[in-house]
C-alpha cells in the first residue's frame, strides 16, 4: 500500500517542478540548472521504477478479495 502511495504521489510532484513560477525569470545559470536537475531527476524515476517488482494482477485482487 505504501508503494502505491509513493508512486502516486511521485508523479505529481514532477509536474510541479516543471513549472515556473510566472512571475520569477530565471536566469541563464538557472534554467541551466533547472535543465540538469529535472534530467537527474527523470533519470532516477527512471531507475526506481525499472527496480520495483511487477505486481501479478490475479494475485492482487486475491490479496484485496481476502
């Protein structure tokens, strides 16, 4: 349950980042920045997903009916 919560949660959170706030420009060394953290950031959403267990479906909905 608490993994289901994670990678709910996690995906909102990067659209968050992703968007700038309106009313503050950033500048040439931030939107660097902003470009090489949000790459480091996809790259490790990347990893943890490729490293969480494929949950069977029959299995879950067993496990739920019980």
């Amino acid at each position: 349950m608490c993994l289901l919560a994670a990678m709910a949660i996690g995906p909102s959170n990067v659209s968050a980042a992703k968007k700038a706030e309106p009313g503050i420009p950033l500048t040439e060394a931030g939107e660097k920045l902003l470009a090489q953290y949000s790459y480091m950031l996809a790259v490790l959403q990347a990893e943890i997903v490729k490293s969480v267990p494929r949950i069977d479906a029959e299995k879950s909905a067993a496990f739920l009916k019980a």
